[in-house]
C-alpha cells in the first residue's frame, strides 16, 4: 500500500506517521511564564541530535483543533529555559493525565501529582519522581508552519542532567540501561515499555570494518535458513574466519556422519545448526559449523 500524504488529512498524516516512526522517547517538558507560572507537558516529537554540543529538540506543534499555541511553547518563548524529564513506567499515567489541555496557567504538577523539585541551573523545577531529568536553556525556537497540526521545533542545550542512584551501574560510572524501565510513544493509544525483559545487544565493532554480506560465500547469502539477522551477525567479522580443526559439537558430529552421502542435505542441516548457534549469539561457532561443510 503507497499512502501519499499530500491526500491525507492533518490528522491522518499524523496517524500514519506516528505508528510508523514509533516508539519515539518522551519529553516530559517543565516550564515557566514570566510571572513564574509553571506547566508541565508530555511530547515524543522528541530526541537527542547532538553531543558537542549537547542538543535536544521536541516539538509542541500548533493545536490541530484551533490552531492554537501550547501553553509549553508560550512559556519557552518567554522564560527560554526547559526541564526534561525522562518517563519510566510508574510514571506513565500521571504523565498521560497531565496531557490534558488544562487552560494556561494550571500547575499540571498538582494535577497529575507530581513533586516539584527545584533545579539548579534553570529555572523551571524538576519532576522528583523521574529516574532522569535534564535542564536545558532553549536556544532557538524554529516554526515549521502557522497552521494546525505545524510542529515548533525547541532546540535546547542540556546543562546538566541528574540522575536517580537507583538506574546507575554498581560502580557509579554510568546508567545501566536494564535498570530503567523507561516508556515511550507509538501510534494511536499504544505505548512501549522497554526493560530489562525486552533489552537486547547487537555487537557493532566500531574500529573494524564488517566484511559485508556481499562477501560471504553464495551459498551462505542464499540460504533458506539463515535469515537477514543471522547474515548480518556472519558478516560483521572482518573477514571469514580459518577453519579451527579442534571445533567440534555433538550435533555437528551427527550431522557429519549421517548425512556424508548426501552433501545437499548436509548443507542444510548445518546451515539449520548455525542458525540455532547464532540465535544464542555464538557467531563464532556458526562459522566453525558453516565451514565444516567444505
Ligand atoms: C505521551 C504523549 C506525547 C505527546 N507528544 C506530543 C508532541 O510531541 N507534540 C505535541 O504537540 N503534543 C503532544 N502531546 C499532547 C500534549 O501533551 C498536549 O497537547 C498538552 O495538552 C500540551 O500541554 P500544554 O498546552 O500545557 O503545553 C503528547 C501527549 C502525550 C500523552
């Protein structure tokens, strides 16, 4: 299906779109107004674009209903400074309450009862109750539109973040990703959940260039039982690795004698063999059992 998104209306571009680019981070946004009124508001048109330096960017569009400015958007054009607070689970439906398009000048805070916590370099405060939060001065506010639906890109920079005892790794040094139990949006009413359950690693050697799946042999590349991930675990060594005559396995023995008359065969049990090895990561001894082949 080719959905062609001058045809579609501001709500369904923006339904489409937000199932496909999903899940996206969440910008739990804290502001102030010049008399010192503070707002708080959820955005996951939101993420990271630099380190040096340090840039976030999140977007409070334009109201699709009237057009209108968010209240976050009037505050940040005033008082240039923002609090981002990072969403864990236990925080999800205080966060989603606090979405409700309360008239300018109520504390979402009280609303969806939060603690405030006051910052150290802004003037916004913080949401106590975030694993994370992150002060940032706002240095530009760039408009992508005047009608509804037009997102107003905050590019902030961060100054400091902090960051909860409870999310660091036992030497302190940094955040362990598996103690987080961070959300984040996806299209319609939808959200994910991402912890230690769900958290995987792709191994990405970044001082060594990956052979490439083009480089490995024909039969590798063609296999119907090796899947995209499997060639892409095989070719991220830089080269195919010798043949290690001590590597053997049990399976790989039966393999080898049951089937020595008939080579096609074998072939495909041990390409079988090698997708099992790399679904449990050992990417080398799928190459071994891959190579046994001849
Ligand atoms: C999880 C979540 C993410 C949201 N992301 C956005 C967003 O990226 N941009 C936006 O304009 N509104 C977004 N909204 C809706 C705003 O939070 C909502 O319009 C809110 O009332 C704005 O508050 P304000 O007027 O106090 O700034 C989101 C709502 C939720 C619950």
């Amino acid at each position: 299906m080719l959905i062609q998104l001058s045809e579609k209306t501001t709500m369904e571009r923006q339904a489409w779109l937000q199932h496909a680019i999903s899940p996206r981070p969440i910008c739990f946004a804290s502001t102030i107004d010049a008399q010192g009124k503070v707002n708080l508001s959820p955005f996951s048109f939101f993420n990271l674009f630099s380190s040096n330096p340090p840039i976030v960017v999140f977007s409070p569009s334009r109201r699709g209903r009237d057009n209108a400015l968010k209240n976050t958007l009037e505050n940040v054009l005033e008082v240039p400074e923002v609090v981002i607070n990072i969403v864990d689970y236990n925080m999800v439906q205080q966060v989603s309450l606090s979405s409700c398009e309360y008239p300018k000048g109520v504390n979402e805070f009280e609303k969806a009862g939060f603690t405030q916590m006051p910052a150290t370099s802004v003037r916004p405060p913080l949401v106590k109750e975030a694993p994370i939060q992150l002060e940032c001065k706002v240095l530009e506010v760039k408009s992508l539109g005047e009608t509804g639906g037009a997102g107003q890109l905050v590019i902030a920079e961060v100054i400091c973040m902090h960051v909860a005892d409870e999310v660091l790794n036992e030497a302190g040094t940094m955040i362990d990703q598996r103690k987080l139990d961070l959300v984040a949006r996806c299209g319609g009413n939808w959200y994910a959940r991402v912890n230690a359950h769900h958290l995987f690693e792709v191994e990405k050697p970044n001082t060594q260039l990956g052979m490439g799946i083009d480089a490995l042999p024909y039969n590798i590349q063609r296999s119907q039982f090796l899947t995209g991930n499997h060639l892409g675990q095989l070719a991220n060594l830089t080269a195919i690795p010798d043949i290690d005559p001590a590597y053997s396995d049990d399976q790989l023995k039966n393999i080898v004698q049951y089937y020595a008359i008939n080579p096609t065969e074998m072939e495909q049990e041990l390409h079988r063999h090698a997708a099992r090895l790399l679904d449990q990561g050992r990417v080398a001894d799928a190459w071994q059992v891959l190579l046994s082949g001849g």
